[in-house]
C-alpha cells in the first residue's frame, strides 16, 4: 500500500512539474491576442496609461570666456579659433546662443543650410534663432528628443518619435502579430508620451467665497428660520420647493424657495472656510473616486478624497470636466494640512489617468511631494492590488452613494455656483452632523460647542458662528488678501 502512495505522489509532482514548464512556455512564446500587452485587455484603453516623467534638462547660459580659461586649466591647451578649410564661412554676426562664443568659434555644421555648432561649449543651433526653449524634454528610455504634437485645453501632448526606442519596441513586441499586419497598430499606445499642462494649479486660490452670497440682516425672518431651512434641505434631502412647503405646512412660515436657495449659499459661504481648515485626524491612507451630476442637464463631476479609517471627507472639488486640474485642486486641499506628505501616503484611486497626472504634478513641484497611486482597477479583484485593497476602494463607492441619494432630490442643479455650495454644504453636514452607524452613531469629527447644541437647527447656526470665526482668523493671515 506504502508503495503505490508514494509512486502516485511521484507521478503528481512530475504533473506539477510539467504543467508549470507548459505555463511558462505558453506565457513566453505564445501571445493570446490582447492579453499579450501589457497595459490592459482592450486597445481603447491604452491612452488612459501614465508614463512616467521624462528628462528635463535646463538651459542654463554660459560664458565663453570663463570656458576658453576653464579648458585650458584643466586640460593644460587653449581652445583655438576654426580654420574653415572647405572654404565655408559663418557670417559675422553669428554667435553661440548658450555661451555667446564669436563666429570664430563656430563651425558650420551642415554645409551652409544653417546649423552651427560651437566649438566652445558644443553646442548646436540654428541661424535666425535668437531665443531658446527655458527646458527641453527628452525620453527617459532613450534621451531622444520628445515633439509636441497635440495642443489641448489645459496641456501641450509630447511624444517620442524615435523608432529605436526601447519602449517603442517592448510595446511593439507585446502586440500580436495579426494586428501589425493588418495595420492596426494605431490602436495601441507604443510610444512614449508626456503631457506638458500650460496651466499652474498649484497657484489658484482655495480660499474664494461663492459669488451671489447674501448677508446675514434678516428683515422678515430670523437666523432660526434659516437654520431650519437648512435642516430641511441638506439633513432631510429635500428639494428647495419642499424645503418652503414644509416649512409653510409645519410652522406657518412663508418662505419661496429662492429665499431657500439664497439663505443656503449664504450659510455655504460662511461655513465652507471652517470645513476646509478644520484640523481633522488623518491617517496615511487615502482614498480617491469621482462621480457625476447634472448641472442644467449637462454632465458635470464631483471629486471626493476621504481618509479611509477616519471617514472624514479632506477634499471635494466640483468641475465640468474630468481633467487633472479639478483631481489637483482636491488633492491640495486633501494635503493642506499634512506636515509631511512625502513618500508616507497610500493613495488608492480607480484606474482613471487623471490621478498619476496629478501625482506627476506634486512631484515637479519646488518641494515636490511624491506619493505613489494605488490603482483598482474594475470589478473584479483580477490582480493581487485589487484583492488588497478593494475593501478601501468601496468604502468610497458607499460615499458616493450616500451623496447621490441626498443630490437626486435636486433633479440636478441649475449652475455650477448652486453645486458648489450644495455639496459644500453637505460635506459640512456629513463631517460635522451626520451620525455614523460604523462610529457608534456617533459624527465623524467632534466639537464642544457643536456636542453641546440641543437640535440640529442650533447645531447649524454654531457651524456658521465657527465659520465666521474661521474667516475673521484667515483674514488675520492675510489668506483673503487676494480676494479683497
């Protein structure tokens, strides 16, 4: 009996042996259509993949006669003028654009078509060139100079040309061979590619108020009045025509639900400044998504960053689009107060490019903050990154949820000034007033004056005292100096 066992696990190993040779063969020689990529399983998502940052070499201006010392103290020999033996000559009034080198030092480097190069700091230009690019790109696999070729909105698209690239040819390599054949190439992204944004979104103020905003000198109604109106819109979820019939049919208070609308962006106004310098608990975790809204029937997006075992919400941002500006502005407010972000967040977002663009950006900065994206991608946890941190990934879905169900009461917004302070408003509300079932029932964020109100109506009217107290410290800062 011993022996048949122990020739039955004989035989099993030489199987495992085998199909693990069979496995590895096939996954090296026989490419299955699209899988064999790299990338992702379908060729309309290619683009959506991020590269990472290309070489930037600086222009930095020399002199030719501090070099002409330089050389022959390090080399014991003096750079001599160019004898043009072929008989071309490079007229007078061409000078090296790096160094300033005289024509005597310039070759005529392709045979009176005009390129010179110096002699001096070897240095190639063209005639007629006065004025040089301040950084030049290059390709980080093979240093080959990147080309702008599409001119968007927000940014300029650079792409490496070069057919010898070794990351042009891996990628060519992974397609299958029926694709190239039948010309169909173009439906991948083979080459290196780098997007240059012509607009700074690290310079754009966080801090303006709402256009539109009233004050608080109520003339038939009272503060109580408008904190009811809030109660009604933002904790109850309803619309402002419901928000106006309830009040009317509960307390006999006639109020049009423009009068709603206006005491709601006057009290987001007020309030947003308290919830976006709030110093809330974090963690080194975040986590990232966006979702859609109907902004007078056109679609338009709103970024969610939350801490995700403080639940709290660190950076929202509405847009009309789904562009990598919107996804920075989340995350500078998301990183505000963070005394040292670098290389300690875990960052997990969907698989959309706009966040490694962003992470990009943070990198390039003068003190750069760099963190790496964690992205889940679909439904399925197909790889070990979406097995590990799916769980991180719905706890923002479940947010974007809960905030749908409070915005389909609105049937969409009628501008985008009516989004931003709706959302700002329940952000407020979700932070500071709603109760949790995962904390106890308890709200995210705590605060004495906040714990200490009797009703949800008075809980507001503190969140707005807070809010002006926030404005009147910012102020002090001179934070608002741009904006007054």
């Amino acid at each position: 009996m011993r022996t048949i066992i122990t020739y039955l696990l004989e035989v099993i190993q030489y199987q495992n042996q085998q199909i693990r040779w069979l496995v590895l063969f096939i996954a090296k020689f026989i490419p299955i259509g699209q899988w064999a990529h790299d990338d992702t399983h379908s060729p309309k998502y290619q683009k959506f993949k991020t590269d990472k940052l290309p070489i930037i070499q600086t222009f930095i201006k020399h002199d030719w006669l501090f070099l002409l010392e330089y050389y022959e103290w390090k080399y014991k020999k003096k750079i001599r003028p160019v004898q043009n033996r072929s008989g071309s000559t490079v007229p007078e009034n061409i000078q090296c654009l790096r160094c300033g080198a005289p024509h005597h030092y310039i070759y005529d480097n392709n045979g009176g078509k005009g390129q010179y190069k110096c002699k001096v700091c070897s240095f190639t230009f063209a005639s007629g060139k006065h004025l040089t690019k301040a950084l030049k790109l290059k390709c980080p696999y093979c240093g080959h100079s990147l080309e702008p070729k599409k001119n968007r909105k927000f940014f300029i698209i650079h792409k490496c040309t070069n057919n010898k690239c070794s990351y042009y040819l891996h990628n060519l390599n992974s397609v299958e061979q029926g694709i190239l054949e039948n010309d169909e190439k173009y439906k991948y992204k083979l080459h290196y590619i780098y997007r240059e944004f012509t607009i700074d979104f690290f310079k754009m103020d966080l801090n303006s108020l709402p256009k539109n905003a009233s004050s608080f000198k109520f003339r038939k109604q009272s503060a109580h009045i408008m904190s009811l109106c809030l109660t009604f819109h933002v904790n109850l979820g309803l619309s402002l025509r419901k928000t106006a019939q309830a009040l009317e049919d509960l307390y006999g208070i006639k109020v049009s639900h423009t009068m709603v609308a206006n005491y709601c962006k006057t009290a987001a106004a007020v309030i947003k400044p308290f919830v976006d310098h709030f110093p809330y608990d974090k963690t080194d975790t975040f986590i990232a998504d966006e979702t859609y809204i109907k902004v007078k029937g056109v679609k338009g997006f709103v970024w969610f960053i939350m801490d995700a075992f403080t639940k709290s919400i660190l950076g929202y941002q509405v847009s009309d689009n789904r562009s990598v500006g919107p996804c920075i502005l989340a995350m500078r407010k998301a990183f505000r107060s963070l005394l040292s972000p670098c290389d300690l967040i875990t960052f997990i977002a969907d698989g959309y490019s706009s966040y490694p663009l962003a992470a990009q950006q943070f990198a390039l900065l003068e003190d750069p903050i760099n963190f790496n994206i964690t992205q889940v991608i679909g439904l399925a946890n197909d790889d070990d990154v979406s097995k590990e941190f799916r769980p991180y990934k719905q706890v923002v879905e479940r947010l974007n949820r809960t905030f749908k169900e409070s915005y389909r009461c609105t049937c969409g917004y009628d501008n985008f000034d009516g989004a931003n302070y709706s959302v700002s408003l329940w952000v407020a509300y979700y932070n500071f007033l709603r109760k949790h079932t995962s904390f106890d029932n308890r709200v995210l964020n705590s605060n004495d004056m906040l714990d200490n109100a009797q009703n949800m109506p008075g809980k507001w009217q503190i969140l707005i005292y807070l809010g002006q107290q926030t404005i009147l410290k910012l102020q002090s800062e001179d934070v608002f100096a741009s904006c007054s």
